[in-house]
C-alpha cells in the first residue's frame, strides 16, 4: 500500500495555453486571443480543494507547473495557488517548485514575481541555439532572446534547467557538437536533451506523412547523435541520470523523478494525468483535454475532472519497469516482482547481459548505452513472461 514512497509524492498544475502550436508539439497545448486568469485560479483552487482531502497527512516533495506555457501565467496567480497547496500539505524541507517558462515571455520582473511566490526552479524551453532552425521548429524566440532570458533565469533562481532538441533536419553531427558544447558552457545545474521524435496529429507529421519532412536522420545517425550527447555530457560533468536528462550531483529534477520511480502524484488541469494510491489501490487518473469543459466541471466542486481507473497489478508491474528502466540507477528487480507476482526470466537477463543490453547489480537491472537506444524493445523483451 505504501510502495509509493519509493519514488514520492508529487503535484502537477497544467497550464494550456501557448502563444503559437509548434510543429513537433503532441502535448495539450492552445492558441487563444483572450485569456481569464481568474477564472482559471478559481478552476485550480477547485479541483487542490477537492483532492487535498485524499491525501491528507502526506509530505508534498515537488510542484510542477508544466504545459503549454506556465511563464504566461500571472505571479499573482502562481502566489495564490502555492498559498493554497501551503494550506493542504506540508512541504518537504528541499520542495521543489518548478515552473516552465518559454524566452517569448520572460521578464525579469515576472521572473522576480514567480520566485516571490514560491517558485525555485526554472524550466526553459528554448529548443535549438541559432536562429534558422528555432524558425525551422516554429519557435518565435531567436537565440539571442534565448540567452538574454536564460541569463534573467540564472540571476533569479539557483536552479534553472533548459530544453534542447537535437537530430533535427539537416543537422550534422559537427553542428550538434558544436552546439551542445556551447550549451553546456552556459547551463546551470540541468539539461534536458530530447532527440527530435515525430508524432502522430502534429504539424511534422502530417508533413512527413506528405513526403515533405526532408533531412532527417536515419536509425543508425540517430544513435551516433546520443552517443556524442552522453560522452559531451558525461566530459561536462553532468551525468546522465535519465535517457534524455543530464544534470550536476544533486540537481536531478526530483519532481521527474517521483514519475520515473512511480511515485504519487495529482495532475491538476486540462489532459493532465496523475497516479494515486488510495485504499490499498493504484489509480489511473486523467482529465478531458478541453479547456473549456475542464472549466465547467471543475465549477462543481462535488464533481471535478480526474475520472479514475484501477490500475492491475500487472500492469502496475509493466508502468513501473518502463518508467524506471530509464533511469541510471535503473529497476529494483524486488519492486517489479512485488508488482507482477513473479520473477524475471533468468534465461533472459543472462542473455541480455551477454549481448550488452542490461547490467545487473545490487538486485537492480540498469539499460546499458546500447540497450538505452532500442529501450522500448528492451522493455517489452523483459516484460514478457
């Protein structure tokens, strides 16, 4: 019941809203002309109210603002949802509160409000470092808003971490190392560093789907690109703790890592999702991914906007080794087997051993560099009874 604790509790607010869609962007995010701050501070508060209830007396580890754009939130509106959450939990000595900003809506001042009301982390998107491909991936910063807002972000707040996307069209190995090195010169404490992946319902892929997506790297560069990433990273210091997430001692994002060692965790917003574990069961939850339904709900307290699904052992089992497998440190091979009522194939993890998929150590089992670049096949290999 209280397997949870492994990995902690955490709680997710979900803005959004963005000033433009960008081309690669799968998640739940909206262009809109007129935005009511209050309204949705009200939806918010709602739905803490609500759920605070559920998990009462639990020690709150991480807040994570994500979206969408959380930087076009109003300070004020940020100040009175901490203030609220301050209400409900009580706060880990080391919370950490994180709050997504794009370079397109830093100021310092906004910046000086968001730390006043709690924040301590800064996440930045700012996606590549020269300006013909920020326009090729729809960003509507330039590399120099880019650096001028990163440098607002280091002067405020002792822990900023920033997104980059690398394999993207026509770009060479020579550019990435270029680029990434230059990147780490000027990072702070973390990097998050994503191979660019073209999803279904987006603007890139309906484009390739046309034919018209050129320059892409094939399977073999693509796995060059991740091994320059981990040695240029791993050279710099900042270890590689997670598949796509680098970082100095001690500055991991913990909020990230309450998801990846299954942990606890509300989802608070439209398509947000959270994990719950209450009476003994593990709970699946998600909100409608409409803004303006999400509203309405929430302005009925005794209904809300987090149906819930059971989630069976099995794949409780199943979420857990994807999750974790990511990881550096890997899977707790006792964990899993708690979860699935059985143990690994031994035959198997000799064989992935061999092959250099897997390492194993202190009843753990950890995705070697190779096994990391085919991780989903690895995951459903281990998975499979």
């Amino acid at each position: 019941m209280d397997d949870w604790r492994n990995g902690g509790f955490g709680l997710y607010i979900h803005w959004p809203f963005c000033q433009s869609k960008c081309p690669y962007c799968d998640f739940n995010s909206h262009v809109a002309a007129h935005i009511d701050q209050d309204i949705w501070l009200k939806g918010y508060l709602t739905e803490l109210d609500r759920l605070a209830p559920q998990t009462e007396g639990r020690l709150l580890n991480s807040v994570f603002f994500g979206g969408g754009t959380p930087s076009l939130m109003e300070p004020r509106i940020v100040e009175h949802i901490l203030a609220r959450i301050d209400q409900h939990w009580t706060l880990a000595n080391d919370v950490e509160i994180t709050l997504e900003a794009n370079p397109t809506s830093v100021e310092a001042d906004r910046f000086k409000g968001y730390r006043a009301a709690g924040v301590n982390r800064i996440s930045m998107g700012i996606q590549a470092l020269n300006d013909p491909d920020l326009k090729a991936l729809g960003r509507l910063h330039s590399a120099n808003e880019a650096a001028q807002a990163f440098d607002i972000a280091v002067k405020t707040f002792n822990r900023v971490s920033f997104d980059l996307i690398y394999a993207r069209q026509n770009q060479t190995l020579t550019n990435w190392e270029t680029e990434l090195t230059h990147a780490l010169s000027m990072a702070a404490d973390h990097l998050s560093l994503y191979q660019l992946t073209i999803e279904d319902g987006t603007a890139f892929g309906d484009r390739l789907k046309r034919g018209g997506l050129k320059g892409l790297p094939d399977d073999e560069m693509a796995a060059d690109f991740y091994e320059l990433t981990q040695a240029l990273c791993t050279e710099a210091g900042f270890a590689g703790y997670e598949v796509s997430n680098y970082a100095k001692e001690g500055a991991q994002s913990r909020h990230n890592l309450v998801y990846w060692r299954s942990g606890d965790y509300i989802g608070i917003g439209p398509g947000a999702h959270g994990r719950l574990t209450l009476g003994g069961k593990r709970w699946a939850c998600e909100a409608g991914k409409s803004p303006a339904l999400w509203l309405e709900k929430t302005s009925k307290l005794a209904n809300g906007e987090s149906p819930r699904v059971a989630i069976s052992p099995t794949e409780q089992a199943d979420e857990y080794l994807m999750m974790s497998l990511r990881l550096a440190e890997g899977t707790d091979i006792r964990r899993y087997e708690n979860y699935a009522g059985g143990a690994f194939s031994q035959d198997k993890l000799r064989h992935l051993t061999h092959i250099g998929m897997i390492t194993q150590e202190n009843s753990r089992i950890m995705a070697t560099t190779q096994g990391r670049m085919v991780l989903n096949s690895l995951i459903a290999e281990l998975a499979t009874p």
